[in-house]
C-alpha cells in the first residue's frame, strides 16, 4: 500500500451544517455516490454512515474511478468553514487534506493523471 495526499475541500456544507460540526483533523471516509443526479461521478464524504458534503466536481470523476479500482479516499478537515471562491453560485466548503491509499501502481496513476490534468 502506497500514499498520496493533496489539499482539497468538501463543498456543501451549506447543505450539511445542521448535521455535521466540523472537526479538524478527525478522518472521514469517501464513497462514490453514482445516484448523484448533479454528478455521475460524485464522491460522497461520510461521517458515522451520513453525507456531510461530495468533493468537487472538478476532481470527482478522479477520485470515483480511484475507489472503483480498489483505493481508499480519508478526507481530513484541516479549517473551518469558507465561502466557495470559484463558484458562481456560491456555497460553504471545509478545507481539508484527502488521503489516498491504494496500491502503489494505482497511486502512480493517480498522481500522472492528476497531473497531466492540473488537477491539484
């Protein structure tokens, strides 16, 4: 088993404040959710077996095909909440450090694709 860490955010917090107070540091767990009507690719990030949030789009699809290969997604919150800058509609997002673990030739792809793709 490798690892591969990256900064990133779960957005939606807007939508999950009532049943989600953030914790930095505490580990999350990442799921696809393929009945995501916004997102075909949508990852959910789960606390205790609830939604709290998804991972951007712009990085869904990614992080959907690295847990459909067999990899594990940890999503960490690293700070409290903030507006979403780099959407139009706006919404509450967590910054947080996602922790990939996989074999090492998925983790390889996971950083050659992220890269070829600007992703992180």
């Amino acid at each position: 088993m490798e690892s591969f860490e990256v900064e990133s955010c779960v957005r939606g917090y807007h939508v999950y404040l009532d049943i989600w107070d953030v914790v930095v540091g505490e580990n999350l767990h990442c799921e696809r959710d393929p009945t995501n009507a916004a997102d075909m690719y949508a990852v959910s990030v789960i606390k205790d077996g609830v939604v709290v949030g998804h991972l951007p789009k712009k990085i869904s699809r990614l992080c959907s095909l690295f847990i459909r290969r067999g990899g594990i997604i940890t999503c960490r919150p690293t700070g409290r909440r903030r507006h979403s800058s780099d959407l139009p509609q706006g919404g509450l997002e967590i910054p947080c450090l996602l922790i990939f673990d996989g074999e090492a030739q998925e983790i390889k792809k996971l950083i050659k694709l992220s890269t070829d793709l600007s992703l992180f």
